[in-house]
C-alpha cells in the first residue's frame, strides 16, 4: 500500500515584505494538511533567511532553505529550474509551488495561481514585477503538472494566457468559521476605539483595492437610518504603488491589525465594504461573512462568486454605485449578516486542503 505523499511545499512568500493573502491561505492550508499525517508528508522549503518571517507568517513547522535568496531564487527558478526543493527536503512525490513563481524541481509540480491581475493592469506593477510574473507564467506553462486556481475567474484568465486547460483545477479558499467571542470584540473596540457603528475596509493598501473611489463613496453618503454619519475604518498594511487616503473624524487608518483583535474587528464592523477592482478570491469578503458582517462588494469580479449571492454587489469603477451599496447594505442589515454566515459555513479550509490531496493524487508517479 503506498505511504503518505510526500510533498515539498513552497513557504517563500511568508518572507515577503506584504506576505498577503497568498501567504494566509498557504499557511491555512498547511496546518490543515499536517492534520492528514496518513495522506501528506509535507515538507515546507524557501530560500536562505537568517531570521524568521513575523508573525503570523510563521510556518507551522521546520522549513529546509535554500542555499539562495530572493531575487535570486526566483530568477533561477524561472531561468534554470535550479535549485531543486528536493536538494533540501529529501526525495519528493510532488512539488507544490503556492505563489506564482514556480519552483525548481524533477518532480510532478502543482502551482497555485491566485490571480493574474498583472495581466488586466500591468501599470499598477513595477517593470521588473511584471517581467518576473511573465517569465513566470511562461514557466509554468512548460513545466507544471497541475494549477490550482482559487476562483472561476482565475481558471479564466489562466485560459486566457495560454494555459493548457486539461491542468487547470478549481479549488476555492476556505475560512475559519470561528465566530468571535464578545471579549475579542470588546479587545478590538478598546484597542482601535471603535465608534458603535462604522463601515470596515481590509486589505493591503495598494492601487487596485479602490480606496479612493471608497473613500469618496463614504462622503456622499450622508446619514445611516439612524441619523448619524457613519466613519470608515481601513485598517491593513500599506503596500505598493501610491495609495493615497485622506484622513479625517470621517476616515481612520488602523494601519496592520495582528490576527488577535482581527477577528473582533469584523465582527464588530457594521458594514464591509470591499469595492475592489481585480481580486484572485477575496478572503476578507469571506472572513467578514464569518462574523456576521453586512458585506458590499464587487460586481463581475472574483468577489461576486466568493459573495455567493450573500452580499450586495457595486460596480467598484462608479462611485455613487458604491454608495449606494453601502446605503442599501445598512437598511438590509440583518437580511445581509444572516445570508453571510450561511455563506460562509460552505467553504472551509479542511475542504480546500481536501481537494488539494486530490490534486497531489492526480500527479502522483
């Protein structure tokens, strides 16, 4: 009978300067693996680091290095297929890359590509990002076995480039469906001195999460149905690109929000809006479901299909569309917080980890 199978699992992204939801979904899918000792073996690589990413990038386990860094690891990755994760993790069933940049390695390879935004806006990228991206893409085409996408819209676009669509293999992401306790979001309103009701924005600060076009939404929204105004709250780290978000009684940053108090943040939100132009997914649609915040979102985007019906939907290029999902959010208020956690209770990451075994089974020599 054959043994579990033993992957080499790609952490790199972890040491990223914004790890992201790439990294989040990496992490969550490991520690659900590593619950199936009798189906996976898994081996986390990177490259050479002298300390350990932060929190809450940490792997949960030992990870092999390298003998390279970023950027070099990734040129000879996508150049030389060299070095190999099997130098370092021992003999190898599979190969999982869980960023775009595909790993060096003789074995069947699996990539999972969340987006290819560099694609639709290759302005909101630097030069050298989106020559890395392509070259990439490019190597991918040639040597992975499989590509795990975690939206329609993905398998999509992976069609659009090029990609053979025989390898293509939905597996959306998942969440933890955990409702907060009312002391996280007693910890959360204490720490950020939250006002009773207030509209929440997530994510890395950067060019295509539309924080302008938000923010300008939330000035024309004059009152709730409650007669008073109601502040944005962004909380997340910047990122790249000028993203410039004008402060004021009206709109706080909170800057990055460590996982501790995240969870009461959602929780305690009155309304999610997350007008984001080009997403992969859209984890923060789904964790802010989770707990039961009214969520507004994007029309025609990856967003949409997380929402499964569950949310309202805004065109993310009209501002007053995006007002007025927000006003409607606020008068649906028990409607949108009760479509949401059911939503939310159908994608978990024990099935995300469960289709990806499935995945390393098909490649399996």
């Amino acid at each position: 009978m054959e043994g579990p199978i033993r992957v080499g699992y790609t952490v790199e992204q972890c040491w990223h300067d914004q790890p992201g939801g790439t990294a989040v979904a990496a992490l969550a899918v490991a520690s659900c693996l590593l619950e199936r000792p009798a189906d996976v073996d898994l081996r986390f690589v990177a490259g050479k680091h002298q300390l350990p990413p932060r929190r809450p990038y940490v792997p949960p386990g030992k990870v092999a290095m390298l003998p390279l860094a970023r950027p070099w690891l990734y040129e000879t990755w996508t150049r030389l297929n060299w070095p190999k994760v099997e130098s370092v993790t021992g003999q190898i069933d599979v190969a999982h890359a869980t960023g775009l940049v595909p790993c060096a390695t003789a074995a069947p390879l699996v990539v999972t590509v969340h987006d290819l935004a560099f694609r639709h806006t290759p302005d909101r990228f630097t030069r050298h990002g989106v020559r890395v991206m392509e070259r990439s893409l490019a190597a991918i085409a040639r040597r992975a076995d499989r590509v795990i996408c975690s939206s329609q819209s993905t398998v999509d676009d992976c069609e659009a480039a090029g990609l053979d669509p025989a390898a293509l293999r939905l597996v959306p992401l998942g969440v933890d469906p955990t409702s907060a306790t009312d002391a996280e979001i007693d910890a959360a309103r204490r720490e950020y001195d939250l006002p009773d009701r207030f509209v929440l924005f997530v994510g890395t600060l950067e060019p295509r999460k539309n924080l302008a076009r938000l923010v300008d939404a939330m000035r024309r929204i004059a009152v709730d149905s409650h007669g008073e105004r109601v502040p944005l709250i962004v909380a997340g780290p910047t990122g790249w690109g000028e993203v410039s978000v004008p402060t004021s009684a009206d709109v706080r940053l909170l800057g990055f929000v460590p996982d501790e108090l995240l969870r009461g943040l959602y929780a305690a939100a009155t309304v999610f809006a997350y007008p984001s132009e080009r997403e992969g997914f859209g984890l923060p649609v789904l964790e802010a479901m989770a707990q039961g915040a009214a969520v507004v979102t994007s029309r025609g985007t990856s967003t949409e299909e997380v929402a499964g019906g569950a949310a309202v939907l805004v065109d993310p290029l009209d501002t007053d569309d995006i007002a007025r999902g927000i006003d409607e959010a606020l008068r649906r208020l028990d409607e949108l917080r009760d479509a949401g956690r059911r939503r939310a209770q159908e994608l978990s990451w024990n099935s995300t980890a469960q289709q990806t075994i499935a995945v390393y089974r098909e490649v399996r020599r």
